[in-house]
C-alpha cells in the first residue's frame, strides 16, 4: 500500500472541503469527521519536509486555509439560518427564505 504524497494528500482535503461547502450550498448536513485530523497529519508531515520544497509548502498551505476559512463562514451562515429558523418556528414568527 502506497502513501499519498504531501501534495496528494493536501489536493484531497482541499477537494473535501470544497465537496462541503457544496453539499452546504444545497442545504444539506455534513460530516467534517476526522478533518481536523487530516489537517494536522498534513501539517506535520509539511514541517517535516526538506526544506528546499517548503516555499511551495507553505503556499499551498495558504491555499488550504482560505478553504477552510470559506468552510468555517459558510457553516456559521448555516448555523445563523438554522437558529433563525427555530425561534421563528418557537415564536410562530415567519424565517423567511
């Protein structure tokens, strides 16, 4: 069994953050299970690396942090709707779209 590289492994958490924020867009839940794992595999193994490829490294990394970053506000957009949806629905108020 091979191992991704770093730069496979980064390509794949970055394709499922955007999978997440798809399936967000179209109002569905989703399971960020072991993510927060994946990440930090990622970032050790990138502190670990020679240090000639580290400027790609780290720009890449960047790359990855603006997708979680995106991720994080649409999940905080998510969660705002939700609460506005219960109280209305609590106080027999109309949520809107």
């Amino acid at each position: 069994m091979t191992h991704p590289t770093l730069d496979q492994r980064l390509q794949q958490i970055v394709a499922a953050v955007g999978e997440a924020r798809r399936a967000l867009a179209d109002g569905a839940a989703v399971d960020l299970t072991g993510l927060d794992a994946a990440v930090a595999e990622l970032c050790e193994t990138a502190t670990a690396a020679d240090p000639a490829a580290k400027a790609g490294i780290v720009a890449a990394i960047a790359s990855l942090q603006a997708a979680l970053d995106a991720l994080a506000a649409d999940l905080t957009r998510q969660n705002s709707a939700l609460h506005l949806k219960r109280a209305a629905a609590a106080y027999g108020g109309d949520p809107g779209p």
